[in-house]
C-alpha cells in the first residue's frame, strides 16, 4: 500500500499515512493520460484564429490582363492566393477545439496522474494546512521546510483565501481544492502538498 510523509505547519515530519490503493496505488495507464492531456490542452484553445480568402480581401476587381497572347500564366485576380496581398488557401477560422471525454476515462486518468506521483515520492501531506494572515514569505518558508519548493500543487478541501493569496505570486506554485484537480495539473507539478482533510475528501470521492 503507497504511503506519503505527514507533515506540521512547522515543516516538521510527524510521521507517515497510508494511502488509498484504489486511488493512489495503481498502474498508471500512460493511453489514458494522454488523452486526457491532450483534451485538457484542447479545451483550453482560443480558436480565435483567423484569417482572409481570396473571396474576402479588398481589390482584385479588374482582370489583371487579356487572357491570351501575352505570354504570362492566365489570372483573373490579383487577390489570388499566389499574388502579394491575396488571399490564404483553406483560411483558418473561428472555431471551437473542445470536445469531451467520458467519465470513466477521467476517472482513470485522475487516479492514475496521483499513482503516478504517490509511486515517485512525490506527495507529502500536511495534518493541518491553515495560515493565519496572507503571507507569502510564511508559505515560501513553509514549502521549502517540506520539500515543495519549485514547482508545486497546493490541494486544500476548501478555498481557502489566506493560501491562495499567499501561494499567488511563488512562481510555478498554484492551489486547488480536492475535488478540482486535473490530470494535467496534477503531472506539471512537481511535488502535491495535500492537506488530510483534502486528502480524505478525495479518496471519498474518486476511491469509487
């Protein structure tokens, strides 16, 4: 059964939990992880590109010359695509990337990014993650004392102001809650500081 360090808001170890099998011990299913990383980056898309065909850009009214007997290729516009200031060949245009995947997919992926993590060491929980005032170099302080400095998900059960607005201006540290967290998040973080309410409410959650 995976386990993870336990951890006071003094960085000090105070021992270690077991974690849920179901959840974090599993064989990570890197197909699935895929999938589900490309349908997150998808969904992020803009899809605002956009471009002009030849129907649509300005000029090009007259025939540029007669058809025959001059010795050049024939054209009956200069806003062709092959022309400077013509028009694009298949113009991108609005559009919307996003498309879903289903549940169970999402679940798989889920468990198998936080396997993934708990199989590498890499999540340490805390027994009480609560900041008194909005203070960033507090919570800098506090993630170096257990191993998170860099890049880090901070995942409490509940927003909870004081540690996201101390958390807000460490580079390549962002917080979520228990039951918004993504694949994808989840695999671009280094090290997943979880308090264990969090953790709790996520093994009741996905442990299904």
């Amino acid at each position: 059964m995976p386990k993870a360090a336990v951890f006071n808001m003094a960085g000090e170890n105070v021992g270690e939990i077991e974690l849920s099998e179901s959840v974090f011990g599993i064989e990570p299913n890197e197909t699935v992880l895929h999938e589900s990383i490309k349908n997150h980056l998808a969904n992020r898309r803009q899809g605002t590109q956009s471009a002009l065909t030849r129907a649509e850009v300005s000029g090009g009214g007259k025939k540029p010359w007669r058809q025959k007997g001059t010795g050049r290729a024939r054209t009956g516009s200069t806003r062709a695509p092959q022309w400077t200031h013509g028009g694009v060949v298949f113009a991108p245009k609005p559009r919307d990337y996003a498309y879903s995947l289903n549940k169970k997919v999402k679940r798989l992926a889920l468990k198998s990014a936080l396997s993934a993590k708990a199989s590498e060491h890499e999540i340490v929980i805390i027994d009480e993650l609560k900041l008194g005032e909005i203070k960033t170099k507090v919570f800098r302080s506090f993630l170096d004392k257990v191993g998170a400095s860099g890049k880090a998900m901070v995942i409490t059960k509940e927003p909870d102001e004081n540690v996201i607005k101390s958390a807000r201006n460490l580079p390549g540290v962002i917080t979520t809650t228990a039951t918004v967290i993504s694949p994808y998040d989840i695999l671009n973080s280094g090290v997943l500081v979880v308090d264990k309410a969090a953790l709790e409410k996520i093994e009741e959650v996905f442990v299904r």
